[in-house]
C-alpha cells in the first residue's frame, strides 16, 4: 500500500492570514445577517473558530475590524458593479437596477446591514468614516470616467460636467438607499431611464 505524500505544513504567515481571512469572512455573513450592531465580538470570535486573542492579533477593536470587512465586501462589490463596461453608463445603471433586484444593493436583505447603522458607525469612527468616504471617491471617479466616455461615443451631453455628473448619479443611489430603507417603494427601472434621459443630448 503506497504513502499518501503529506500536505506541505503552513507557514506560520500563512496561517495568520487565513485567520484573519476567516474572521472578516464571518463578520460578512454575521452583520449581512443580523445588522451591523448585532453581533457581539465573541459571537464573531465563536462563529470563526477563534479566541478573542486571536481577534486581537489581527484588528486593535471592531471599528479596525469593520473597516477590514468594508474593505473586502466594499472593493468586491466595486468590482462588480463597476468593472470593465463595453456598454458604457447605460450598462452600468443595468448592472446596478439587478443587483437592486438581488437585493443587494441598493435594497439589502431583510436583517442586514441598514444604511442609519452604518451612518452611524461613521460618526463615531473617524477610521470607518474615512474608509466609507474613500469608496465614495473611487465611485465617483469611476462613473466619471463612464460619463466621459458617454460624451466620446455621443450618447451624454457633451456639456456636462463628468465629475459634478458622477457626484450627483452617487448621490441618487444613496438616497435611494435610504429611501428604500424607510419602506418608500421605488421603481428602480423608471427612475434610472428618467435619469438617463435627461443626460442624453437633445
């Protein structure tokens, strides 16, 4: 009967990176699932396997631990909604109408994270509302580069202002965000054409 050939052992490196890779995996799954606020530290440390000396190793408190989860959902979803787009702004605001249909952005599911908490978290953390603030940055720079891009092929105002423009697109789905958080029943679809049409040349 042959030997099995053992694993290779993993390096003390990579080992405390798959720890921090699985807390910040649990805090996704825990806060899309009971809120921002619901689940304590030691739920967290208990759902992931480890020690709140772990935990420490890894994130000076929750708020160094937010950020950490921010930045993996946030850049993830980045990517998604606004990754490489053949069909310019008009594919961009279909991307962002179905991921509304998902329920994952801009509606999130029912127990998750609600856009107050993480409002809130910003006010009372200068790390987390810094972080938020530069994914608001990289969005607007990105849909600018969409506008621009619009105006090349002729299908956005020349006119327009790509930064100003990209801000207020931002702007919207933010406050759709929070308008659909209060119950307001938007239709997406009608809103986004409206939007669009006015940006188109006349």
């Amino acid at each position: 009967m042959s030997k099995q050939p053992k694993k290779p052992r993993k390096t003390r490196a990579q080992a405390k990176l798959d720890t921090r890779d699985a807390l910040v995996e649990t805090g996704i799954q825990l806060f899309a699932k009971h809120g921002l606020d619901g689940p304590s530290l030691d739920a967290i440390c208990e759902h992931a396997g480890f020690t709140r000396g772990a935990f420490y190793v890894h994130f000076r408190d929750r708020d160094d631990f937010l950020v950490a989860v921010m930045d993996r959902v946030g850049t993830q979803f980045l990517d998604r909604l606004l990754g490489p787009l053949e069909g310019g702004l008009p594919e961009l605001v279909q991307r962002f109408i179905e991921a509304s249909h998902t329920g994952e952005y801009p509606l999130m599911p029912a127990g998750g994270i609600r856009p107050y908490q993480l409002f809130d978290a910003c006010a009372r953390s200068s790390l987390v509302r810094e972080r938020y603030l530069s994914f608001i940055k990289i969005s607007i720079t990105r849909v600018a580069d969409l506008v621009r891009d619009g105006q090349t092929r002729g299908l956005v105002q020349a006119e327009l202002d790509p930064q100003k423009t990209a801000t207020i697109l931002l702007a919207a789905v933010l406050g759709a965000q929070a308008m659909a958080d209060l119950g307001s029943v938007l239709p997406l679809e009608e809103l986004a054409l409206e939007l669009m049409g006015m940006m188109r040349p006349r």
